[in-house]
C-alpha cells in the first residue's frame, strides 16, 4: 500500500505523530503529580534542586534513596532550574526524552527501508502506543532507561552493517546512559537481545571485529563510573542495597522484604506479558495478526540476509524473558520493548502492506488522553493526590508561621506540595503533642476524631478522604 500512495499514509501518520505528541505536551501541567510515584520522584527533585546535592536523590531530607541512580533525578531538577517548581517542569523532561526516542526511531527506520513513510510509520505506531506516550511524559526511571537501550541497540546495528564509527561508541554511551538510568538492567536487557541474536549462524564470530571494545568500554566506564563511586563514598552502603538488593534479590525473593523504601510489587509469574499486550495497546492485535500470517507464508525470522527480523523481535521479547521469572513487577517494565514493537510492525507493513484505514486505530490514543486528563483536570475520578488539599492550607494566613503535620501517614505529594514541609506525626498523640508550643495544621481522616487536649482546632479545609485542621493553644 506504501509503494501505491504513500502520500496518504503519511498525512494520516503525521497527524496521528503530531497529535499525540502535542496533546501530551499541552497535559502536562494540567494535573497534579499523583502518589505514589509519580509524586516520590517529583519530591526527590524537588529536594535536589533546593539544597543543591546533585549527586545523592534523597528520599527525604537526610535521607538518601538507593534504589535508583540520579538520571531521573537530574531531569526533572534541571526541569525545576528552566521553568520553576511546578507539574511542567517536572515532567517536560521526561516527555523530550520521550520524543528523543521517537526521533532515534524514525531515523532507523527511514535508512534501513530507505522510505521517508515506513521512518514515520515507525514514529507514529510508538507516539500512538498508550502507555509509552503517557509513560513518557511522567515523572519516572522508564523512559531514561528506554532512551539509553533503544540508544544501544539502533547503534549496534548500525556498527554491525558498517555505518559511520560513531555508532560503535554511540553503542557504549546508551550503555553507560541506561547505568545512570537504572543501574545493570540496561546492560541485562541489551545482552539478552543481542547474546540472542549472535547466536544463529555463527554471527558471534564477528562480534569483536564490529565494535572498538577497548575504547569504548572505556567511554562507558568515564561516563559512569564516576557517580557510582562518589555516591558510595557520599553514602556508605548504597553499592551493596543498590546491585544486590534492587538487581538480585527483588526479583528471585518473592515479597522481597528489603525495600528500604515502600513495599515489592508481588504478581505471578508471568504477569509480565500480560502486561506488554496491554501496554502495546492498541497495536498489539495487530501485530500479533500480522506475526501469525507471516507464519502461515512459512516465513523464517531468519529470512532476510542481514536478519533484522530476528533482531527486532529479540529486542523486543527481551523484558519479557527477563521479568518472566520475577515476581516483584511492575506493568512500565514493559516500555523498554515499545520501540522495537514499533518497529516490527512496521517491518512487517514493509513485508505485508496493511490498507491504510488501520492506521487509523492509532487515533484511539489521542481520545484517550483528552478523555484521561479531562477526567484530571476537573476531578471526575478520584485524584489520588494532595495538591487540592495543600492549596487550602496555604490560602491559610496562619500557613506561614505554623507547622504542619500529616496524623499517621503523610503521603509523598503532601511533602512535595508543602514544599517539604509538611511532617508526619504518630497517632498516639502523647508521644508529640506534649513537646509542641508552636501552632499547627493537621491532615487526618474525615472520620477520625482525634482530640488533641488543651487545644482548640477548628476545621479549615477538606477533600473527598481528608479534612485539614487548625490548632492553637
């Protein structure tokens, strides 16, 4: 279909790119950062920008997180030093990421089909995949690590058919990026697809004659070396938590029990594919029926000379081989294979044109993000998050000049709202309230009443679970 009017494939690709890419970026401060992670990561930020300790994220003040390393953390803090402290800032980084991705694929997939149509084939099918354009545009560790393996392996294959050098050390720079982004899992993921692929017809033959090993290993170590020291030297510890902790045991220890900072995602084995069928919605039919007549023409992945059919589908299988055996998950495990789904199903287009008309499932997205931030904006569903809340407290002329304290719990977006200021405090009240002289606010359940003797508060805001209350002598 392509080959007979690629003019109208491409309009209909560029409106589907354009919306989905503009849509996302009008949204993004269009809602509040949502507990728990989206706000936790937002905070980290915060704090990192305010005191200036760019190379620890701290889980709150004094507190260092280990379980990731700063490149999130530095997004969304440069993000804060370009446009303020705000939901914008936060997450607009994430978002150029994001497109950075899309950009990298319509690149590949414009030189290896020689066709400017299949390059933005493969643009648009990923910037229409739901849960990568809204992943990509939160506050979160995916789309860094995504960026860097996607990186990696379009470099890969580049050195491995002879392009510019460049692309060999391109090659170990997305290593080195996905270390800063999530630590081992990118040198993981990537030596699953390729280890993989090098296998069949003897390829590993070639491997150390394609890549400058000797310097870019090199490269890679200059590149991320140097925070993991400095951060082990600045937090004793962090190395230990962080590679046998995060890389080992959550994912062999079910209900792993060593989360320094929440609880482990416990699912079934397996669950991860449930997961990447959803998250490639709403391209995953179609690629699945796409596969399936590719497989009744007895057509062998291993078919085409340079096997790129075979690369792209290992690069895509490889978090699913991975977090197969895990049982501590989650369903942005799966962004990482986004891009090389995006660009088997256009490989596949190339092989078996579609009619035009189904491209036309992508604009599903587009609807789904004005429906989904609609519903944000103006609270149709229950935001899970503090900002109404807090923005009561600091419409307060008291705010300035009294604490403020979460009874019991004191969610991630209370302190990032508060600006760090808001404090939890223990429910058995005798432990705290005796040593307090200062006036106070307070966040607790509408349907606790909890007495706070010898002062007198008064209700002075709620939401749909909480109410906010003033407390003097």
């Amino acid at each position: 279909m392509i080959k007979h009017n690629p003019p109208c494939l491409s309009k209909t690709l560029i409106w589907l790119l354009a919306l989905c890419l503009g849509l996302r970026f009008a949204s993004l401060g269009l809602y509040p950062l949502m507990d728990t992670t989206e706000a936790r990561y937002g905070e980290m930020a915060r704090i990192m920008f305010e005191t200036g300790n760019w190379v620890t994220p701290m889980f709150d003040y004094g507190i260092p997180f280990w379980g990731k390393p700063p490149l999130f953390t530095w997004l969304s803090s440069l993000g804060f030093a370009a446009f303020g402290v705000n939901e914008f800032a936060v997450r607009i980084p994430h978002l150029l990421v994001g497109i950075g991705i899309i950009a990298l694929l319509y690149q590949f997939a414009r030189d290896e089909y020689k066709n400017k149509t299949l390059g933005l084939s493969a643009a648009a099918v990923l910037a229409s995949t739901t849960s990568f354009i809204l992943l990509s545009g939160a506050v979160m560790t995916d789309t860094a690590l995504t960026f860097s393996i996607s990186l990696s392996m379009i470099s890969f294959w580049q050195a491995w058919n002879g392009k510019n050098k460049i692309w060999g050390y391109l090659f170990f720079v997305g290593l080195a990026l996905g270390m800063l982004s999530k630590g081992p899992l990118a040198i993981v993921l990537v030596g699953i697809s390729l280890t993989l692929w090098l296998i069949p017809n003897g390829r590993w033959k070639h491997i150390l004659h394609r890549l400058p090993w000797g310097y870019g290993s090199a490269l890679m170590i200059i590149i991320a070396l140097p925070w993991y020291l400095i951060a082990e030297h600045r937090t004793p510890g962090f190395l230990n938590y962080f590679l046998v902790g995060e890389h080992i045991k959550r994912f062999i220890v079910s209900g792993w029990q060593g989360d320094l900072y929440g609880s482990a995602h416990e699912r079934a084995r397996g669950t991860i594919w449930i997961y990447a069928f959803l998250a490639m919605l709403p391209w995953s039919p179609l690629l699945i029926c796409q596969w399936i007549r590719n497989l009744k023409e007895n057509r062998d992945v291993e078919q085409s000379e340079n096997g790129i059919t075979s690369f792209l589908l290992l690069w895509m299988l490889a978090p699913m081989l991975l977090f197969s055996f895990a049982g501590n998950i989650l369903a942005s495990y799966v962004m990482p294979a986004l891009p090389p789904m995006a660009l088997l199903l256009t490989h596949l287009h190339q092989q078996h044109p579609l009619p035009n008309r189904l491209y036309k499932i992508g604009f599903f997205t587009p609807l789904l993000l004005i429906g989904l931030v609609s519903a944000l904006h103006f609270q149709w569903v229950k935001v899970k998050s503090e900002h109404n809340l807090l923005k009561q407290w600091q419409e307060q002329t008291e705010a300035g000049q009294s604490d403020l304290f979460y009874l019991h719990k004191r969610p991630f977006s209370g302190q990032y709202y508060s600006a760090g200021r808001a404090k939890k405090r223990s429910t058995d009240i005798h432990t705290w309230l005796p040593d307090q002289s200062k006036t106070f606010f307070i966040v607790q359940a509408k349907d606790d009443h909890t007495h706070y003797p010898r002062w007198s508060c008064q209700e002075r805001g709620q939401s749909t679970t909480e109410k906010l209350l003033f407390c003097q002598p």
